[in-house]
C-alpha cells in the first residue's frame, strides 16, 4: 500500500511548480516511502500528450523527478504489503501497451484473476487492476467501460490514477482509500459530486469561461486537497485538460461505510 | 457450569471480534477456554471490563488479565496509547499501510504471551480474533503471518502451539451473523478506540461496526456519541 498524489494544469498555460509538487510527494511518504515513480507530461494540446515515465527503487528525492515545465505531475509513493523487491519492475506507475497505473490500496482476491495479473512472477494485487483494463480493452471495450468492468468485480482498496496513452486521458477513482482533491487560485475545495451515484456537472466547468487554476490531489489531506473524490466514481481529465469532472460510476464494497 | 479444565487458550479484549470469538469457541465448539487479556496502556480499557464480563457470562473461570501498562512507552508510538495523538477517523486511514492505530509489534507480544500461557498449562490450541478486513491495516493479522508465526511455534519440543483465527475469513458482519445466532450481547462488547464514555462512530473500529450491523438492517446497542 503507497500513496498517490498529482498536480493538474487546467485552463490556460499555467506551469507546474516544481516545490509544490516535491512538497505533495514528501507529505505522501507519510503513507510509503520504498520506491517513487510517476508521469510528467509536458506537451499538453499534442494529440496525444506524451508522458514522461520516471521510477526509482529509493525514498522518495523529488530532485530526481523531470519536473520542468511540467503540466501534468503525477507521482506514487511506494509501501509494498508483501513484495519487498528492489527491482524497479515492483515500482509505480505499472504499463501495459496502452496504460499506466498508480494504485493505492490492497485488494483481497486479486488472486482469483490470474488472467488479469500482468507479472505473474511478482504477484502484485497492482498488477490485476491494470491487467485487467487492459484484457477488456482488448476485447474492444471503451476505455470507461474498461475500467467500469475491472474495478466493479475487484474486492479490497483502491485509489488509482491512470493514464490512457492513445488518448492522453487521466482517470481517477477509488474504494475506501482516500483521494483528496482541491484546487488553487482560487484556493477553494473541489465541489464534487453528490454520494448515491448521481453524476453533477463538474465545477470544473468553469475553465469554459476562460478560468485556469492547479488542480491537487493527494492520498494524504493537506491545506490544499481537501475534499474526498466520491467513491466508486471514475473522474476523467479530458486529453485537452480542460475539464476534470466524474463521468461513469461502479459497484463497489465498503465494509466501513453505512450504506 | 461447572469448573472444567481448559483445553485452549482465547485472546479476548473485550471488543467485538474477540468476545463473539469466546461466545463462539464455548458455544459452538465445546471448547473450555483458558482466556487471556491485557492493559497495554490504551485508551480504551473499558474493553477489559467487557472481557471479564464475557468470561463471567459464559462461567468460565480461568481469566488472566495481564497488565503491560508498565510498558505503555514501549507502544507509545500508536494513537491508541499516545494521549497526544488523537484517534483518527476512518477516512483518512484507509489505504495506509500502517495507520496510527497500529500498535508496534503488540500482536506478536500478546501471541507469544498467550503462547507461554498455553505452553504453561498444557494445551496447544491459541485463539484469537483476526478478521477479514483487519489486514487493511495491520501486518500482523494477516494469513500470512499467522503462517509463519504457526512455524517458529512448531519447534516447540513438547507443547508446540497452534495459532487459530477461525474468523480470519469473516468480515465484520460474517462475525456479527454468527455471533447473534449463539445470543453474544453486543452491549457488552466494546470497540471504540477513543477512551470515551460514549463510542464515537468515527474511528475505524466504531465506522466497520456500524456498517456491519447496517449491513444485518440493526441498530448497534452501544451507546454512540455521533454517527456517520
């Protein structure tokens, strides 16, 4: 279990700065600090972005991460549960041909997919998430239903960022583990969507109106980041990252929450 | 019920998982437990009282409450002892691979206690009551561990002991079905991390409570001082 963490440039051509990111990643070590990786993407409006894979079998050095001009800085901090591996096939993000994860959580029958796990020599429940997008991508679903279909039947914890390379489209979702969510100038909370799977437009919307702003969210709440993205509710950040809102919803069990 | 010779040993707090558990070892499986308990110094003692009430119910008459609370610095680092740090809500553990309600190293102490206290009187049987879901949080309740715990205990020449978690598979309201089915009071359970009078309904132990008796459609008979 790890945690996640990322900073968003929505709207114009605002830059991401670098100490606010090296900060978000520190505070995430709370949570894990065996092994960092992550994304950086800097050609926003390219069809698709490119992203920019970094990983390191070593707590967390934010020095190390390619952060200049960066527009989308996405990072994971690493506390395996049972591989204790140094080799940097065990670190986040993990890929597959068309994706790459970060996930936060355990999940307790990962087992149950071997088909799914994209390492089966490394076993990790990680690898089943992503395995699994990509199985039904391959049978032609849609990007939303493939990870709709993958998560719905996953039992255990999970906070995950995704990036879907043919489209340079961002997903967030999670079960149980938290993903705060805030955002700067101003620096008020994210409104999010309403608990019981009604899907609001997102206030994201402002970027319409020529708004630009950093969105920050984090494993870990800080002055920032504030605001728990809904569970069982896939956020997308479009490929042209004007809009970061939900967009699909899915089943899911939360043995702590009443329901 | 008459005095009977213990043929196992039962880790009880007090709380829900492991009350049910002694309900469960008695009733179910015509077991004469043995029962251990222990003062670590947490904010939640109450739970001792619930334990003792428990073994008294069920007329057992073997009941060791060990007192550790001498100790409380060696565990000083965990929420549940610090009085400095406040117990967290459920939302902001999840997902952290050791939250502050971890207790160093406790549960392999109170094994290795119980253990010796077996070894002590002669069975090998040690029961306690991880769950499911408990290893969201806590390395030392996990199938693995118990595995490997069950190892070193193997090389005992005479009493080697066995380690059991019969609801090591069970989430919260798998145990709450069986424990109602056997007529466990959950009133006089406690589980509450914060050392309240009233239960807080926030931390991780009251927020997998109260969505287990949810989930059953029942309302939890302790008394709560908010819910979520």
């Amino acid at each position: 279990m790890c945690g996640i963490f990322g900073i968003l440039s929505i709207g114009a051509d605002g830059l991401i700065a670098a100490a606010d990111f090296i900060a978000l990643g520190e505070r995430n070590t709370a949570r894990g600090n065996l092994g960092f990786g992550g994304l950086i993407i800097r050609d926003r409006g390219a069809s698709p972005a490119t992203p920019i894979v970094y990983r390191f079998a070593e707590p967390f050095d934010g020095s190390r991460i390619p952060l200049t001009e960066a527009k989308v800085a996405l990072g994971h901090v690493r506390a395996p549960t049972n591989v204790r591996t140094d080799d940097l096939v065990a670190i986040h993000p993990f890929e597959t041909r068309e994706l790459l994860l970060a996930h936060n959580g355990l999940l307790l029958n990962h087992a149950q997919f071997p088909a799914w796990q994209i390492n089966p020599a490394l076993n990790v429940d990680s690898g089943v998430i992503i395995g699994g997008i990509q199985h039904h991508l391959d049978q032609g679903a849609p990007i939303i239903e493939a990870i709709g279909q993958t998560v719905a039947v996953l039992d255990g914890q999970q906070a995950c960022w995704l990036w879907h390379k043919p489209t340079g489209a961002l997903y967030l979702w999670r079960v149980m583990s938290p993903i705060y969510v805030g955002r700067t100038s101003p620096p008020s909370p994210l409104s999010v969507s309403q608990r019981g799977g009604v899907i609001q437009e997102s206030a994201f919307s402002v970027i319409r109106e020529g708004a630009s702003f950093m969105v920050i969210f984090s494993s870990v709440k800080d002055e920032h980041a504030q605001a728990l993205l809904d569970e069982g509710m896939i956020y997308q950040l479009a490929p042209d990252f004007g809009d970061f809102r939900p967009i699909a919803h899915f089943p899911f069990y939360n043995p702590y929450r009443v329901r | 019920m008459s005095e009977q010779k213990p043929d196992c040993v039962a880790i009880v707090s007090g709380g829900f998982d492991s009350v049910t558990l002694l309900h469960y070892l008695v009733k179910t499986e015509h077991k004469a437990p043995a029962v251990i308990s222990f003062l670590y110094g947490q904010k939640h003692s109450r739970e001792i009282a619930c334990a003792r009430e428990n073994v008294a119910l069920l007329g057992l008459t073997q009941h060791q409450v060990i007192d550790l609370s001498g100790l409380a610095a060696v565990f000083a680092s965990s929420a549940l002892v610090d009085a400095a740090q406040a117990i967290p809500d459920v939302e902001t553990v999840m997902g952290d691979p050791q939250p502050p309600t971890y207790v160093p190293n406790r549960n392999l102490i109170f094994l290795g206690l119980a253990a010796a206290y077996a070894e002590s009187i002669g069975v090998s049987d040690v029961y306690y009551g991880a769950q499911k879901h408990d290893i969201y949080s806590y390395w030392d309740t996990t199938a693995l561990f118990l595995e490997r715990m069950n190892a070193v205990y193997a090389l005992n020449r005479k009493t080697p002991i066995q380690i059991v978690a019969p609801f090591v598979n069970h989430s919260k309201a798998d145990i709450l079905r069986v424990g109602l089915a056997i007529g466990v009071e959950y009133a006089k359970t406690w589980s509450c991390y914060a050392g309240g009078a009233l239960a807080c309904g926030r931390c991780p132990t009251c927020a997998e409570r109260l969505a287990a008796f949810a989930a059953l459609g029942l309302i939890d008979p302790v008394p709560y001082a908010a819910t979520t």
